[in-house]
C-alpha cells in the first residue's frame, strides 16, 4: 500500500516512528492516529482513535496510542497524520502508515 509520506520505504520501526512524532509535535503539530480495513487514496473517511492531541509534547504519548491502536486493531491500515493549524485552518503537513496487515 502507497499511502503518505515513506510510502515507498520499508515499514518504519517504533524507534523511525517516534522520530517522525517528534518532529511533527516540535513544530507545534498536532497529532491523530486513525485506522481503516479500506485503504484506498480516494478512501478519505478513516476512523479516528480517540481525540488529535492537541498539545502534547511527548512523543512517547503518541507512540503509545499508535501501539494502543495496533493491539486493537491488527488487521487493520493504521496512520498518523500532523495537522498544522497555523493561520487559523487545519492543513494535513504530514501523514504515514505505521500498520499495514499481513
């Protein structure tokens, strides 16, 4: 599946993922974690796991929702996605997969 950024990589590690969480939440991003069994591009409509996080600051925080969401939901398409809201709109800046089922 060819989906958001690294698309074309290997599927990133834990330690890959908390990178990219730090990074985003550094820039004041806030972060979501959503879930799908139909991972088409046109598909826009995926399940949120609980609220975006506003305001945090940790990355581990987020991490551990990403794992909270793979143990609920192995087989299903995981991603997250950073929202910068700066200039008073929500704008997508970054969005990657961090589960893809077997």
């Amino acid at each position: 599946m060819t989906q958001g950024t690294f698309s074309f990589l290997p599927d990133l590690t834990d330690e890959e993922i908390g990178l990219q969480l730090a990074y985003a939440l550094g820039r004041g991003w806030a972060v979501s974690v959503e879930f799908t069994d139909d991972p088409r591009p046109r598909n826009n409509y995926w399940d949120m796991w609980g609220l975006p996080m506003f305001g945090l600051e940790d990355p581990a925080g987020a991490l551990h929702e990403v794992n909270e969401c793979r143990q609920a939901y192995p087989d299903r398409y995981i991603k997250v996605s950073a929202y910068d809201s700066r200039h008073g709109r929500q704008t997508t800046a970054l969005s990657f997969l961090v589960n893809r089922p077997q």
